[in-house]
C-alpha cells in the first residue's frame, strides 16, 4: 500500500499540498486529476524522492521498485528492441553475470532466477509492446539515432512498461501517442497486475483502465473508487450540496448578526445579543469550495463563402519530390466537422498542412475561393514561440493598429489576466501556451479551423470549454486528436488516412476501436468506402408508404411520452433534499440514467421530426 499522510510542500511559500493525506491499495490503478498547476506532476517528485516534503510521510513496502518515464530514450545506436530489454535491469545483470560466472552454485542460481523472472520471454514480451506503440519489426532493429523525440518518447514509456515496476507512474503518457497507441495503453494497464499511479487529462483513458480517481484540489488530495465519470458525478453532487450547505448558513449567520446590529445597544436584548454574538463566533464557516470555471474559447464567425470551401479532385502530396497521400477525391463544406483517424507517419499532418496551404500539390487540381482563410494550430508550434516576448507582444505583432484596451479585453476572455498576460512566453505553462496559439490561429476568423493534437496541454475543463467553442463555431473543422471524447463530441465525419490516400471510415469511434484491434489482432477488418469529392448525384426517393409513415410516427410519439416520464421522475428524484445523502454510486448511477434518457429522446424527436417530414412528402 501506498500511504501518503499529512503532505505539506510549498513552493515560494505558497502551498501546493496542505495537510493533504490518501492511501493507495497495492495493484489499483489511479488515475491522478486536477486542474493545470495544482501540483500532481510534483507529487511524483515527491513520492519518488527527487524532492524532500516540507511536512507529512510518504510510506510504501521496502521492495517497491518504482518506474516512471522521465526522458526520452538516448537517441545511441542500441536498437529500439535492445533499449527496451535493457530497461530490466536485474534480467540484463543476470544475463552478463551468466557469461563469466565460473562458480557452479552460482551459475544455478542465475539461471533459477532467470527462470524465475521469465526472463526467456523477454524479447518476445519487449517485441509486443513495441508493437503496440506503433512500431513494426524492421523499426525496431533500427538505432535509437534514427527516430525523432517524439518517437523515442514512445521507446522510453515501451522500456518503463517493460521493466514492470512494482509502482508505475505515467505522466500524461497518451501525450506522444496516436489514437492506436492510446487504445493499445488502455488495454495493456487494464491489465496491468502492479499499482499504478496515471496522470491524464484523457477522460476515455480513465473511465476504461483505472480502478479509482486521485483528485488534487485546494492543497488536498481526495480518493474516489470508480472510473473518471463516476468520480466527476460524485464530485459534482458534493459541489452542490456544500453549496447549498453554504447559502442556507450565509443565510443563518446574515440573520444572527442582523440580531446584534439591531439590539446590542438596547439594554434589555443586550444580554441576548450578546449570546448571539458568541454563537456566530462559534459558527464554523463553510468555505466556497466550488472551483473556478476555466477561462473559454471564443472563435471569431467567419464571413459566408460560397460552397465548396476546398475541393481535390485526383491529389497527390508529400517531400522532395516523394508522394504521401495520393488519389486525393476530398470536399469541404463550411458545416463540415472531420476529424482525421489513422496511425502517425500515415499522413494526417501532410494533409492538413496540404489544406493549409503549407504544402503544394504535387499532381491533381485543387479549387478554392481565394478568400479564403484557414487557422491551423500544431503542436510544434508551441517551439514557435518568440522567446522572451508576452502573449500581449504577440498578439500586437499580429494586430499593430487594435488599441491596447482591446488586445488586453480579448486576452482576458482567453485565460490570460494580468498576473501572466505580460509574462515571458517561456514561463507560461503548456496549457496557457495551447491557448495563446489557439488565440493566434482562431485571429483571422478563419473559415477553416484545422486541429492538430489540441488538448495535449489542456486540463479536463479546459478541453471541454474547447469542445464548447468548437460547437459553436461557424466555420469547418478539422481534427487531429487521440481524445477520443474529443473527437465524438465534436466530429461528424470520419476520415481515415492509410496506405497511402484517404478514405471516409462509415461508423463511430467503437467501430474504429474495433477495427484497431481487428488490425493488431491479425483479422482482416472490413474496408471503408472512398471519399467523393463530386456533388452527390441527385437520386429519386423512394416512395414510402403513408399508412407505415403514420403508425411509426405514432410509435415514437408513444415512445416520447415514456421518455419523458422517465425523465421527469429522475429529475423529481434528483430534485429531493436527501437525494446527495446517497453513496457515490447510486448519485452516479441517477445521473448516468437522466443522461441516458435525455440522449435517448432527443434522438427519438429527431426521427419523429424526420417522419413527418416525410409524411408531408407523401
């Protein structure tokens, strides 16, 4: 078990942690939330020692090995598949030991431990999990040297995985992953048999592969058991009823001191006023423990174009002369939201780069109005930056005739008050710097919004203000994420970039999981259709009988009218005093049920609307 009691550190004589004390079951997977700078990346420090605690004990079994993936892998000339066996150290001690032990006992032993660890599987088990992270055979027995960052990042949390320590931390290890990658993840900590600790911000992560929920908030650490969205449910019925624990004794202590005001002074309530007086001195304050709503996005509504925004019609586009993506058929309108699915190195960034207009095409025709506006926000970007400039400096270098006032008024509504609007660039946090170039894409009211990896920097909150923002935006979007509740909150059309071209994916994120696995597991998954670039053609509906158009009609009002009860008694339900006096799981479970139904009968209304429609036609 892993115990952690009393924690108090400070940095600069500001709290992070502050009498702040959980206890974690050996071989539970935790995943650790918390808004941007409240202190979970420092409490690995401090569990693993790199940093001393100002107060309280960390305690932990003696025989814990702890693993963590503190750097990318050593761009050295050792394979990908030798850094990654190198990474049990006992197996690769035991290994060199065997070649120059003379001693017979000795040699014994080694080889009894060697069984003992299964060190005979290893390359086997290395091979798998590199698999899983994105790289096939030949990657593998290729040096270090060879691959970007990024790419040893992916080497370096392959080696942690593999040395299996006895206390796994990850820091948002879905961060250098694509969505493959992340489902791979997913699946191996399910498994994963040794205690986890999981920093992450990726909602679908922690509802599939932790067993409960560390929440770091107002210097305290908080254990839920459950999955993410049975912890924010919780959580969010405990918000509620201490707020309103708070209004009703505002209330009561409003009323008391209105009491003293008005007969401290009279000499027959004195006496009463006074014991007033010490019981709201008595009064233990509710504090407001509601947290602050994150800053939003705010996107500029583009002025209307006539469709289509960006037509290819046979596209070919890729480096020197070599061909990434080719037979390009692609169309987009301004009500079009896509998000781009395939593994990285496929092309996703090659084609938005190509619609960005960052890359020529190389063959075929590419049409568009030259009014034409696109934003396009990547991550590398974030190197972009101009090094000791503010945010304030960046955005006048964009906007020089905008007033100050204005600039400073826009920089607020995006996060950045006057404690940080001034600050260096370098000494922003990585979630303020996601917002600060999504702040200098979006400037142009750009009729296309092209997303590339967004939310890697962004806590739960702020992402879903992003997936807000995006819902209201007026132009086309173009997404490149491995947040899968990012992409199926936000994405309508589903387009998978492989072998070599682009092709429209007919199904939803589940089905494009299952065809993942489909893939890694060797089963040949069915194919997607090619995307058509043309106006569709015209097609005569076919005549549909009124009498079935009236009785199904009739059908789904039946069924709206059940929807309805239903909802209505859980928002009765919900609705009662003692309702937040339940366990977690029953709240969670209610309100789970309400948002079920509420889906259920929208979607109900939407066919319903549809048949009458087509009645209507009849």
């Amino acid at each position: 078990m892993l115990s952690l009691s009393k924690l108090y550190y400070a940095i600069e004589g500001k709290p992070l942690f502050e009498n702040a004390s959980a206890m974690i079951p050996t071989g539970h997977k935790v995943g650790i939330v918390g808004r941007n700078g409240t202190g979970k990346t420092t409490l690995f420090k401090l569990i693993k020692g790199d940093i001393a605690l100002d107060g309280g004990t960390i305690d932990m079994p003696s025989y814990f090995r702890i693993g963590g993936v503190e750097q990318e892998a050593p761009a050295s000339d050792s394979s990908l598949l030798e850094t990654v066996l190198m990474a049990d150290e006992e197996r690769d001690a035991l290994l060199k030991e065997a070649e120059i032990a003379t001693d017979a006992n000795r040699i014994a032993e080694i080889y009894q431990r060697l069984g003992d660890i299964d060190a005979y599987s290893a390359e086997a088990r290395a091979s798998a999990i590199l698999s899983g992270l994105g790289f096939d055979h030949e990657a593998q027995l290729r040096p270090c040297h060879e691959f970007s960052g990024g790419w040893r990042m992916r080497v370096a949390l392959g080696a942690v995985l593999f040395s299996r320590p006895d206390l796994l931390l990850l820091d948002e290890p879905t961060n250098y992953l694509d969505l493959e990658g992340a489902y791979w993840l997913e699946q191996f900590l399910a498994k994963y048999q040794q205690t986890a600790l999981i920093i992450s911000h990726d909602r679908e992560l922690l509802n599939r592969s932790v067993t409960g929920i560390l929440h770091l908030s107002q210097h305290d650490l908080t254990y839920y058991t459950g999955s993410y969205d049975q912890f924010d449910a919780e959580r969010r019925a405990k918000l509620e009823q201490l707020d309103s624990m708070k209004r009703k004794q505002d209330a009561q202590r409003a009323h008391i001191q209105s009491f003293v005001d008005r007969f401290r002074a009279k000499a027959s309530k004195a006496r009463q006023a006074q014991s007033r007086l010490k019981q709201l001195e008595k009064m233990q304050p509710i504090a407001a423990i509601s947290e602050n709503a994150v800053a939003g996005f705010s996107f500029p509504t583009p002025a209307a174009l006539r469709p289509p925004l960006v037509t290819i019609e046979k596209g070919q586009v890729g480096y020197d002369g070599k061909a990434i993506l080719s037979q390009l058929h692609l169309r987009l309108d301004s009500d079009d939201r896509i998000a781009l699915l395939g593994a990285n190195g496929e092309g996703k960034s090659t084609l938005s780069k190509l619609i960005a207009d960052r890359l020529p095409l190389m063959a075929g025709d590419m049409a568009k109005s030259s009014k034409l506006r696109v934003g396009f926000f990547a991550q590398h970007q974030l190197d972009e930056l101009v090094e000791g400039d503010s945010a304030y400096q960046h955005n006048v270098r964009l906007r020089p005739e905008e007033s100050e006032k204005h600039l400073r008024t826009k920089l607020g509504g995006a996060g950045f008050n006057n404690d940080i609007v001034d600050m260096p660039v370098e000494k922003l946090s990585g979630g303020q710097k996601a917002r600060l170039l999504m702040l200098i894409a979006t400037i142009d009211a750009p009729h296309i919004l092209i997303l590339d990896e967004p939310t890697n920097h962004l806590d739960i909150e702020s992402r879903e203000a992003l997936v807000l923002a995006l819902n209201d935006y007026e132009g086309a979007v173009i997404l490149v994420s491995h947040d899968t509740h990012l992409v199926e909150s936000v994405a309508d059309r589903l387009w998978l970039v492989k072998n070599g071209t682009v092709t429209s994916f007919d199904g939803d994120m589940d089905d494009y999981k299952k065809f993942i696995l489909q893939q890694t597991s060797g089963q040949k998954p069915s194919q997607s259709k090619q995307i058509q670039v043309k106006q569709k053609k015209t097609v005569a509906p076919k005549k549909t009988n009124p009498i079935k158009l009236k009785l199904l009609a009739k059908d789904l009002e039946e069924k709206m009218d059940v929807l309805n009860s239903q909802k209505s008694a859980l928002e009765t339900q919900m609705a009662q005093p003692n309702f937040y006096n339940n366990d977690g799981s029953k709240i969670a479970e209610v309100t789970n049920r309400l948002s079920t139904v509420i889906e259920q009968l929208a979607e109900t209304e939407e066919t319903w609307l549809e048949t009458l429609e087509k009645l209507e036609d009849c």
